[in-house]
C-alpha cells in the first residue's frame, strides 16, 4: 500500500525486541525538542507510544497530562511476545522527513508551526 512508509528488513529498520510492557532506549542523532524541552534520547515502549527521560510501561490509556513525557499515538495494552513486530528506525532522510512533515501539517492544519 502507498500510504504507508516503507518498513521492515527492506527498509532497514531495526525489530525492538519482543515483550510485554517492554521499552528500547534509542539514542538520537540530533536533539528533539518537546514542548521546550530537548531529548537526545527516547525510548520506544511496546504499549504504542514514545516516552522521555524513562521508559513507560502503563498499558492503561490515562487522560493528560500525565507526569511522563509522553507521545502516545497508540496507547494500548500490546503484547508482542508470541505476536506482531513492532520495528523502528532513526533517520536523517530529507525525503522521508518531509513526508512526515506534510502528513501532519496534512492531519492538523491548526498546527501552523510544526516543523
């Protein structure tokens, strides 16, 4: 399908290991800054969602704002040790940067500075 990025092995991105309420530290190239504050590490949590400063393993959606840094696009109780891959990739990829930019200016027109 064409509206997803490319992933997997093809794509070289890395399999996160497999687990219940795990979480992968992932060091970044460059800082990423949310809501002010700038991250050179995130960490992904098998529960769908992308956590700073420590790992979450909460697999109960609570409502935000939460006491964790938190970006949560799909925040579930996910298992993926007998089931699923969940795969990421850290990247420089002007190509796939701007794709990602225009998704979400796409999704959120109201976010006029979102860079």
């Amino acid at each position: 399908n064409t509206n997803f990025f490319p992933f997997g092995n093809e794509a070289e991105d890395i399999l996160s290991y497999l687990s219940d309420d795990g979480s992968r530290a992932i060091l970044l190239s460059t800082g990423f800054v949310f809501y002010g504050t700038t991250y050179t590490t995130v960490f992904l949590n098998n529960n769908g969602d992308l956590s700073f400063n420590n790992g979450f393993s909460d697999f109960s959606p609570d409502p935000f704002p939460i006491s964790t840094p938190l970006i949560a696009p799909f925040w579930a109780d996910l298992y993926t040790g007998y089931f699923g891959s969940l795969w990421y990739r850290v990247t420089r990829d002007s190509g796939v940067i701007e794709r990602i930019r225009e998704e979400v200016a796409s999704a959120f027109p109201e976010l006029t500075t979102f860079s």
